[in-house]
C-alpha cells in the first residue's frame, strides 16, 4: 500500500499518468542490491510496492541501515540531480515492484512538470530534517531515549491503529534498527526489554505493538 505522505501520493493524476508512460516497469527480488555506494549509475527509481533498506559504509568498513523507504517512495534522485557517485546502497527488503527512469529522463520531466519538482522537493526537506533528528539523537541522550524516538518514527511510517493501540511491522532486524539508532544490539534489546515492562509497549517476531504512545512521546524528547 502507497504510503500518504509519499512522493507518488503528492502528485497529481496526470503527472503520475506522465511519470508512468516515461518510465520503465521493472522487478527485484528479496536481498537484491538496487544500486551501490560509490556507482556512477544515475536511474531513477519509483517503489510501487515492496520496501528497500538504506545502508551507508563507515569508515571501519561497516554498513549502517540508516533508513527504509516503502511503496510510493522514490530513490536514486540525488544522483539524477548532481550526477555525482551513488551516497548509499540500496538493498530490497522484500520483493519490488518498480518504475525506473534514466537520470536525463527523470530530470526531464522535473523541469517540465512543476508538480513533479514539487513533490520531490518536499521529500527532500523531509528527508534532511530526518536526518537532523538522526545526527541529534546519534550527539547525545541515552540509549532508551535514541529507542523511544525510533519507535515513535516507525509508528509514523509503518503504524497501523488497532483501537487504542497502534501495531508495527518491522522492516529491519534488531540489529539492524540497533546499528540505526547508533546504539548495540545489546543497549537496543536493553531498552525494549524496559519498554515491556513499563507497558509501553510489546514485541513479537518483527512485530511491535505500542500501547502508550503518549509514553513513548515523552520517552523520547
């Protein structure tokens, strides 16, 4: 399901008939590299359904999942824009569904389609203040507080209401959402594991459920 605050859902009809016919139908299966840090490639990508991970390499040689982008997202627009080397891999998390756009192309269309520039203007200010809240929680605070506050962004992004309670599918594993909050894996189950037993939430196999969010709010400021 197309996520409503996403890049395809900011659209008008008859832009997105546009993006659509100039595009590409294209297919990944699940563990599939979409692109790589460091590649020349400048394809533009769509996500029609599926999700993918966001990794960046440090320096010791690790990859950090610093992000995961659903159905209605669109990835690889930096590089269509300054055509300079990709900033991060990109990897399915699932199998995709996909419209993929030649850089040229997909750059095209932005400067004859106001609403296209638009929109994806608007994911890129999102997407800068994300990553703000991310060099913040990474500066300074407790463990429990950089897990309040990922959990809160996940119920933003994958949350779905079950009457006062709001269930989340995971996307990650937890050393994955670990490596995210810049954290141990050990700090990261640590601090779940006092969630649970305040109430605040409960987990299971990539599931969390969120009983008090207005908790898990004041957790994390």
């Amino acid at each position: 399901m197309m996520e409503p605050t996403s890049f395809w859902a900011g659209l008008t009809p008859a832009d997105q008939r546009a993006l659509a016919e100039a595009a590409t139908r294209r297919s990944y299966r699940h563990g599939e590299i979409v692109c790589r840090e460091g590649d020349r490639s400048s394809v533009v990508l769509i996500l029609l359904s599926g999700q993918v991970r966001i990794l960046y390499g440090t320096p010791e040689g690790r990859e950090v999942v610093v992000g995961v982008r659903g159905a209605g997202d669109v990835i690889g627009e930096l590089a269509a824009i300054d055509e300079l080397p990709r900033s991060a891999t990109v990897q399915a998390l699932e199998d995709l569904d996909v419209l993929e756009f030649t850089g040229g192309r997909f750059a095209g269309l932005c400067r004859t389609r106001p609403r296209i520039s638009w929109a994806l203007l608007q994911v890129l200010s999102a997407r800068l203040r994300s990553v703000g809240r991310q060099w913040l929680d990474v500066g300074g605070g407790a463990a429990a507080r950089r897990v309040a506050a990922q959990l809160v962004q996940l119920a933003i992004q994958h949350g779905v209401a079950r009457g006062r309670d709001i269930e989340i599918i995971v996307p990650a594993t937890q050393a994955e959402l670990a490596m995210t909050a810049a954290i141990s894996r050990e700090s990261w189950a640590r601090a779940t594991r006092d969630l649970r037993r305040q109430g605040v939430i409960s987990t299971g196999r990539r599931q969390v459920t969120i009983h008090r969010l207005a908790e898990l709010r004041r957790l994390a400021s």
